[in-house]
C-alpha cells in the first residue's frame, strides 16, 4: 500500500529520513523538505514518486542511478553534498569530545574512481556484470559509470567476456578492476578452483585484450606487464588484491597534507603503510620506518624503496600494530608519525603515541567514528588538532575520508 510522507532530513547513508507513527523511516533518493510517495517495507521504504520535490534536488549524472546501488545520492545539489559529508566529521568529532574546524570538503572529480569492484553472477545461462542493487545481491548491469575512469568504463564489454570465461557456476563472484600506468589490473574473488584448461584460456584472452595482470585470491593468473602505480616520483608494482586509494587526486591531496605536516621531521613512523602511499613520499625528506601487517604490501614497499634513487633510508617492519603497537619507548626515536588505518581504527597504537613524545602527527582514515575515538586519546594525552579536512574520494557514495593534523607543544622546564 502506498504512502506520503514528509522527508525531515538525511540519513546517514544518504537517504531521506521521515517520523511516521511506527518509527523512523528512511527512504532511498529522497531529500528533506520533500513530499513523496513511498512503499512502506519496515523501517525501509521504496520510493514510488516525489510529489513535491526540494528546490535542491539535481538531476543525476548517471543512466543507472536509482537502480545501481553504487552512488546513493547523486540527485542532491553539490554544495549541499559537500556540507553533508563534511558535517558528518563535524558530529563524529562533536560527539567523541574533539575541538576542532573542519575545512570544505575536498571533492575527488567524476570519472577519476581508478579502482572499482565489479560484481558478477551466472543467471539464466548469461553471466551479468556490474554494481549490486542498494541493500540486494541482485546485479545491476552497467553499461556507463558516472565515477569509474574512462578506461574502466571502456573495458566493460571485455570484462563481461572475462567474468564469462571466469564464472564456473551460479555462485556470485566480484572483479576488482585497477587501471594503472602499465593496464587495468584485475583481482578475482570466489571464483573457485581454476584448473589447467581453464587457465590456458584466461591467459590467452588477457594477452589479446592487453590487461595488465589477472589474479585470483591473490594468485597470478598471467602477467604481461607489472602493474605499475607512482606514488609521488616512486613507482610501485602494486601486489593483487592490496590496498590502493581510490582515486589518484584524493591520494595526492591527503599525501600533500601528510608531507607538509612533516616536512620539518627527521624521522618518521609511517603504521599501517600499505605499499607505501605515503611512507615513500616522505621519505623524499625524512628517514622512514613504515609498518604493515600484509606481507605482499610491504614487499612492494621495500622494493619500490630500494630502485629508487634519491630516497633517505627506509625500513620496512612486518606488524600487526592491533596486537603489537609501537610502544610509548620505541616512539622516542621519531619526531613525526603518520597513520592510517582500516576502519576499525587504531585505538591501541593511540595510546602509546598519546604517551609519547612525537612531535607532529598526522592521522589519516576512512572512518569518521575511528578517528574521533582516536584523536580523543591523542587529545587527552597533550596533542593539539590543528587541521581537520575531510576528502571525498568515493563520489556520491556516504563514503568519506579524513587528514587530521595534530602536534604535542614542547614541555617547558
Ligand atoms: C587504509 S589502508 C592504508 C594503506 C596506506 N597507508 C595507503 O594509503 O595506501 C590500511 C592498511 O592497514 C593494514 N592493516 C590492517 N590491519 C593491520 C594491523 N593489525 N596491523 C598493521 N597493519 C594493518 C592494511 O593491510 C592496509 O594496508
């Protein structure tokens, strides 16, 4: 049965939030201060209509919004976008306790994502590529992407071929597709056993289709060339399946920030380094230690460190800084300190540096929660928040990445 309801704000993940006698109810595509019709499923609700649409609503960059669940809000103006997100680093700071500004957010452009997982399934004897639909497996095939580069998008016809030859039963399996300065770069997951046949086939199809490698769960399929990324003058042969930033503009504006903030540092802990995004643009200046839990990041690190020329010493140190952060001890070496971790954030290792006696740090995450509960330790340990700027490099999603500056004043005697 059909409804109207009154939009009162935006949730978190991007829908319109309406109070109904039952509860809260959000609505997909949505916008406060709008009228709509909507199909009430739970706390949930499809949207059938926008009878009174607000003077913010935009039309959408892609065909596929609204069906695709891999932008939620692309129809919202994008002034009112960019305070959105940046007011969720303002609440989440608001509510661990923190002071601080938070700058504009810095807005990664279309077509710039260089990285995007695909999913894909066999149905009806046809294997169907693209985003999954908002809260469903269901697959929403594309045939455009609003976000993704051009070289992606290009390759979409292939990468359906590829998914086809890849899939071995009705079991859903995702691609994530890289384009890098040497091919697209591709990591499967859950493809299943790949036997001889199978992969004579892969390899010859990604040798004529010129992509630069194809994995499965980290194992090489065929590797016609490295795929190489630069992180800053440095380039690195990223390993399959690891951690990369999403866009390249978002990567240069949070390295910059990072870089400048320590610039004056002789030595500098880089934890949860990756494969080295910034640990080797810092190490232009500094002396670096960076540290990482997955072996094959840190081996494209320490390789891509020692080709280079021109680089201060880096040393690289396999750690799982959850368990085993650096302590407050081995802290007293270092007058600089970035970090950067996965979502769950990096509370203990906080509380070491919150002990310790470097002088600039700067924090860097993809969390606003995390990194609120982890700025309040390092606040209440004598650090000072002199810079927050929030990044938005996953366009239209409620994704949103943060750079916080912070510096601990000198004791005086
Ligand atoms: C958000 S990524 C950042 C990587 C890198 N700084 C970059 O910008 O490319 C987080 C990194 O933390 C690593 N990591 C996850 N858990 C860890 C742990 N317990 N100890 C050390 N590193 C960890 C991941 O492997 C990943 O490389």
């Amino acid at each position: 049965m059909s409804e109207r309801l009154q939009i009162e704000k935006l949730g978190a993940q991007g829908d319109g939030v309406a109070t109904t006698p039952k509860g809260q109810v959000f609505v997909p595509f949505a916008l406060p201060g709008e009228t709509v019709t909507v199909e009430i499923k739970g706390q949930r609700a499809s949207l059938l209509e926008v009878n009174e649409p607000s003077p913010l609503r935009v039309a959408p960059k892609s065909v596929h919004f609204g069906r695709c669940g891999g932008c939620s809000i692309q129809h919202l103006d994008p002034e009112s976008y960019a305070e959105w997100k940046r007011e969720k680093v303002v609440r989440a700071l608001a509510m661990a306790g923190v002071e601080a500004e938070v700058d504009a957010l810095v807005v990664s452009p279309p077509a710039s994502r260089r990285r995007v997982t695909l999913s894909a399934q066999r149905i009806g004897g046809r294997v169907q590529l693209g985003f999954n639909a908002a809260y469903s497996h269901d697959i929403v095939e594309i045939q455009e992407c609003a976000v993704a580069a051009p070289q992606i998008v290009a390759a979409l016809p292939e990468l359906r071929q590829l998914a086809t030859l890849l899939a071995s039963g009705p079991k859903p399996f995702r691609l994530t597709v890289t384009y890098t300065r040497t091919g697209l770069d591709i990591a499967a997951e859950d493809v299943g056993k790949i036997d001889e046949g199978k992969r004579r086939r892969l390899v010859e199809f990604c040798l004529g289709k010129g992509f630069a490698r194809l994995s499965s769960e980290g194992e090489t399929i065929i590797e016609r060339e490295k795929p190489v990324v630069m992180f800053g003058n440095v380039p690195v042969t990223i390993p399959p399946g690891g951690f990369l930033q999403a866009t390249e503009h978002a990567e240069h504006v949070m390295a910059s920030l990072v870089q400048e903030h320590l610039a004056g540092s002789k030595y500098v802990a880089d934890l949860f380094a990756g494969s080295g995004t910034f640990a080797l643009r810092l190490a232009t200046a500094s002396r670096v230690h960076a540290v990482e839990s997955e072996g094959t990041a840190l081996a494209a690190l320490d390789e891509a460190a020692k080709r280079a020329s021109g680089l201060k010493p880096v040393v690289a140190e396999k750690r799982d800084l959850f368990r085993r952060p650096l302590t407050e001890k081995e802290l007293v070496a270092f007058d600089g300190l970035a970090f950067d971790p996965p979502r769950a954030g990096a509370e203990a290792q906080c509380e070491q540096i919150a002990r310790s006696t470097v002088r600039r740090v700067a924090a860097v995450s993809c969390n606003p929660g995390t990194l609120a509960r982890d700025l309040a330790i390092l606040t209440q340990g004598g650090y000072r928040v002199t810079r927050v700027v929030p990044v938005d490099q996953f366009l239209w999603t409620s994704h949103v990445e943060v750079v916080a500056l912070l510096e601990k004043p000198r004791k005086r005697n």
